[in-house]
C-alpha cells in the first residue's frame, strides 16, 4: 500500500513536470509558422528561425550569407525584393554559399542578439563550418542593390577561398604558362577553360561559381590584364573578358561567346551560355545538368517582370488625396498603444548589447515621458514607473540583457500586457503591413496630446519630441527609418518653446512628410494609403479650400480630439477580468522561459542536428534518476524492515 501511495506521488510529479515543458514547447510552433515573414518557400532562399539555425548554419559545409530583418521595418520590406535579386542571382552557388533569411521577431530576437545585429536589415557573411563560439568571425556586408551586394559577396567569397579546397581559385594565374595549368588541376579533370578579364572584373568569379558543382570534372581560371599568361592569349584591352579552352596538348583555343538574336545578356550570361554549348558539343563533362541555371534566370525574370508591373500601377492608379474612408471608423485604441509599448520594452531596447552614455540619457528620458505623459491605466503606469526606477538605479553602462531581466519583472499591480495577438487601429490588410510603425506614431501623437492638455503653464515643448529623436537615434532598429527621422528632426532645437501646441504641430508635420515620401511605396498597404492627415473626409475644415495648406487652428482642434484620452478606446483592456490576468501572468512566464530555453540553446547546443529534442533530455535524465533513487529507496527501506521483523 505504501509503494504504491509512494508511486502515485511519483507519478504525480513527473505529470506535472512534463505538462509544464509540453506547455513551453507548444508555444514554439508559433514562430515557425510566421504570417509576417517576408520570404517564403517559393523564394530562392532558406527561411531560418531559432529552431532550425544551428542545424542548418553551424558546421555547414557551405558559407551562409543570412539577412537579418524584421517584418515590421519598412526599410526592411522595401528591401525585400533587392534580397530576393541577390538569392537568386547566387542560386548555381549553392556548392559554395547558400543565401537565407531570418526575421527578428520576438521568438528569433535572442538570436539575432547573439549575432550582434543592432538594426535592420543587417547582412552577415558566415563562413563554413562556423559554430556559436566563433560567429565573431562573420562578416557584415551593406545591404545596398543587389549588384553591390555580390560584388562585395565575391570579395569576401575571394579573402577566404584559400581555406577550401573545393572551392574556384579566384586568385589570378598570371605568372604560368598554358603547360602548368594541368598541374595544378585535379587527375580528374575532364575540360579546363581561363577567363582573360581586367583585374576588378566579376565575370571570371560568377562562371567559377556557376559551374562549380563540377569540380571535380572542370576547371577554371582567371588570369588579367596586368600579368604574363594573358599576352599569350594575343588580345588587346578592348577583347577582354575572354574565354579560352586549353586544350590536353598545351594549346589554346577561344571559346566565342556569341549574342542571341533579340536578347541582351551580360558577360556572366554571354559566357555560360558559351560554356554550356561548348560542354554539350564535345560531351566532356559527365551528367551535366544546367536546369538551375535555367531556373535562375527564369526566376530573375519573373522577380523583374512583377516589379515592372508594379511600378506601372503605380503610376496609372493615382491615389486621391480626400478619400480615407477607411480611417474615420476606427478610433485609437489602447491595445495598439500598448502593443507598441511592449514591443520597444520587450524588443528594441534589449538589441542594444551596451546602454551607455549618450544612449543611457536617452533611455532615461524617453521612459520619463512615457512616466509623465502616456494616458494609461493604473498596472501599466505602475509597470513604467517601476521599470524607470530601477533604469536609474543601474549604472550608466549595463547591458541590454539586463534591461529585457528589469522589463519581465511583474506584480499584480504592475505589468503591461503581451496577451493581445493583433494590432485594432493600426491592422493592416495582412500582417506585413502598418502594425508597430503604427503603432509608434499613434504613441507618439498622443504623448503630445496628452503634454498639450495638461493644466501647467510649465510646459517644457522640446521635452517629448527630444525624447522622442533620442529614443529613434538609440533604440529604433530599422536603419533607414531612423537615417530618414533624423534628418526630418535636425530643425528641432528651432522649436517655438514659448507656443503650447508646437509640439503637437511639430510631430504631425514631420509625419505627414513621411507619409508624403512613402506614397506608392512597396511599403504602403493598399487598403490603406499614405495620404496627408488629416484628409478632407476626416476633417473637411482642417484644409484650406484651393490650396495646399491646412487650417492650423482647425487642425490643432481635430489632432486634440483624435489623439485625446477622451477618445482613446480602451474597451478590450478594461474588460481585462482577473482570470484573464492570472492567465497573462502564466503566459509570459511560458515566453520568458522559452526566449531563456533559446538562448541557452544557442550557447549550448552541441547537437544542431537535433536542435529540438537535445535541450529537453538532462531535465527527462534527471526525472528518470530521481524516480529510481525513489524506487530504490522504497526498496532498500522495505527489505530493512523484513530483516528485523524475522
């Protein structure tokens, strides 16, 4: 009777365990199955996530160049198709480097943190066989068009080539002649071809990349203009790049890259598909097979062809400027202001790996504004007093771990939720669009708001658009966006201190700079277009009749009513019943484990080709253990027993 009382407890525990780790694991799929990511299977790219990264990244054969995003970031989103250029531009490289993406959601933000990315999108060059402990040695490329981004990929490809055997030798052969060439190729090689090019040209290194799954039956070289072989080749500088077959008895013969009739190709192109002709005339390379390189171009034309397209709808459906219908039903609502709060709190702050200096005053400032001025409810305003307090009590240099530690601190009377799963006001027509941006400035204008009701004629003016500027110059990740907001804030110390609503027209205006800039970008959702706020069907007396000029007083009377806490919806959070709390408090407990559980698992993870299942084992070890120690026990005390009662 005992063992078995004794069992039950046993079993009890081991139930509990284990329907805690379940609830944590099931909150991962989440992540993987992400509506805002912004490529997918059908783009020529892996799409990375914390649960696959280590496996596939760490210890691959292949270099990786990975793009860091996130979905929200509108620079990020309008870089998207240059990305999907590059990818596919670099498919037929696969032999040497494989292009992917990872967006830097809440569920993948440790790791993006872990590979040093403070903004986005951020480019990284991983070399073959990197692992956590030297993912220093990557490489950080700028995310420019897609053609300076594989020249700089070639470059970096060239510094390290020499470390992998089977990679092309993008190092020039310009101190041989054509009798060394052999030596320095495979027994196995079946067709050897050099490329006669100026030394900075990129043709001879996209073919070496193009054929490479080859190399073992082709070879190629470079040799430029500047050294010795080229001049046995007998051309000048106007018939360079060349294309030349060397032959088993040590001569060299031209490989003419002839233009077809109605098509324009560049010299990457022109060369293929020279060689390709040339391998399927003489039979010299076994199973050759160029459907990728097909495929690739197919793609590349389809990625140009829908982005003429869009430009030519751009230009043809021209937006009017009065109509946002779609606007006027819906009011602020506080689950967008504190969607967006939460999402500074819990992932933009926490990028930064150092809150120093400059950066740390920034902090200070910002987190007082939102102290002094969000319209909040009572937990939320305890949360953010809280969370300023212990920021002040942090010296002025600690990490951005630390701050996300400070940030999961709760109490009954003091959080700020992450139970709302979508955006009210600020929704988009998919989940790419508007959402945090938003969000932000809908913050951001109803902290003006909020200063301009205030009954003190003490009002500092500067006070909320400075915090607002340090907090963009510091913590906001995408780069362009904060290039661009810098830029439309460098008039800021010009502010008319002693006008109580220059704050508020400040703001605005800037905004609607933005919105004017954005119009017809790739960006912009189309049920929801970038118009001048407000438009004449949300406030026909803000505009002035026949012309291109707003009502200052009118607008100031619309902004005030709009972004005012009177007109706040804050229905959702108020029906917030105490269950749903407790739930909540559950809830982020399960996600601050997680985000610990990936953390740990990119430090840590010794097995990447089971990233899911290794991490789990020494907690189900240590459970087996302690259950038999108890059965043992059980054991060794019952027969103890025996022996005295004999």
């Amino acid at each position: 009777m005992e063992f078995l009382l004794f069992s039950k407890y046993l079993i009890l525990i081991l139930l509990i365990i284990i329907i805690n780790n379940i609830q944590q694991i099931s909150t991962v799929p989440l992540v993987l199955d992400d509506p805002s990511s912004l490529y997918n299977a059908t783009d020529k790219l892996t799409v990375l996530n914390y649960e696959n990264f280590a496996s596939i990244v760490y210890r691959s054969k292949t270099a990786w160049l990975i793009e860091f995003y996130a979905s929200w970031c509108g620079h990020c989103r309008s870089y998207a198709n240059t990305y999907r250029e590059i990818a596919i531009n670099a498919w037929t490289w696969k032999t040497v480097v494989r292009i992917a993406a990872i967006n830097c959601n809440a569920g993948n933000l440790n790791l993006c943190r872990s590979h040093g990315v403070h903004g986005y999108p951020t480019i990284k060059l991983i070399p073959p066989g990197a692992d956590f402990d030297n993912v220093t040695k990557s490489v950080t490329l700028s995310p420019d068009d897609a053609k300076d981004v594989t020249t700089e990929l070639l470059t970096k490809l060239g510094d390290i080539h020499k470390k992998y055997k089977s990679w092309p030798r993008f190092t020039p052969v310009n101190r041989v002649i054509f009798e060394e060439l052999y030596a320095r190729v495979p027994s196995t090689t079946k067709l050897l071809l050099v490329i006669a090019e100026k030394r900075d040209d990129l043709t001879g290194r996209q073919i070496m990349l193009d054929f490479s799954k080859y190399h073992e039956q082709l070879s190629i070289f470079r040799t430029t203009t500047d050294g010795i072989l080229w001049r046995k080749f007998h051309l000048n500088l106007t018939d360079v790049p060349a294309l030349f077959v060397i032959l088993h008895n040590r001569t060299a013969e031209r490989i003419y890259a002839q233009q077809n009739i109605g098509n324009e190709f560049d010299n990457r192109n022109l060369f293929h598909s020279a060689i390709q002709s040339y391998i399927d005339k003489t039979k010299s390379i076994t199973d050759f097979d160029d459907h990728e390189y097909e495929e690739m171009m197919t793609s590349l034309y389809k990625l140009k062809s829908k982005e003429i397209e869009r430009k030519r709808v751009k230009e043809q459906n021209s937006i009017d400027n009065d109509i946002d219908k779609n606007t006027v039903h819906r009011k602020v609502n506080m689950v967008d202001l504190e969607l967006a709060l939460s999402h500074i709190i819990r992932q933009e702050i926490p990028q930064m790996k150092k809150i120093q200096g400059e950066a740390y005053t920034a902090l200070v400032q910002w987190l007082t504004v939102l102290v002094k001025y969000f319209p909040g409810r009572e937990p939320v305003m305890n949360y953010l007093k809280h969370l300023l307090s212990k920021v002040n009590e942090q010296s002025n240099d600690f990490s951005g771990d630390k701050f996300q530690q400070i940030a999961n601190i709760k109490t009954s009377d003091a959080y700020l939720p992450i139970t709302y799963v979508k955006y009210q006001h600020c929704a988009g027509s998919t989940p790419q669009y508007r959402g945090y941006t938003c969000g932000l400035w809908l913050l951001f204008h109803t902290l003006t708001i909020s200063q301009f009701e205030q009954k003190s004629q003490q009002i500092n003016i500067p006070e909320i658009p400075k915090a607002i500027k340090g907090y963009i110059q510091y913590f906001f990740t995408c780069q362009q966006c904060r290039d661009n907001f810098m830029k439309e804030t460098s008039n800021i110390n010009q502010l008319n201190t002693k006008t109580k609503y220059e704050a508020v027209m400040y703001l605005w205006t800037i905004h609607n700079n933005v919105n004017k800039r954005l119009r017809g970008d790739v960006t912009e959702d189309p049920k929801y277009p970038k118009v001048q706020f407000p438009s004449k069907y949300l406030c026909p007396q803000c505009q002035i009749i026949n012309a291109n000029a707003y009502d200052v007083e009118n607008t100031i009377n619309f902004l005030v009513r709009y972004y005012s806490e009177k007109n706040i919806d804050s229905t959702l959070v108020l029906n917030e019943s105490q269950d749903n709390e407790n739930v909540q408090n559950r809830q982020d407990y399960i996600i601050s484990k997680v985000e610990s559980h990936n953390e740990t698992k990119d430090h840590f993870n010794l097995f990447p080709l089971f990233p899911s299942t290794i991490p789990s084992f020494p907690l189900y070890s240590f459970i087996v253990f302690i259950v038999v120690i108890g059965l043992l026990r059980y054991r060794y005390c019952k027969a103890k027993r025996k022996r005295y009662t004999l």
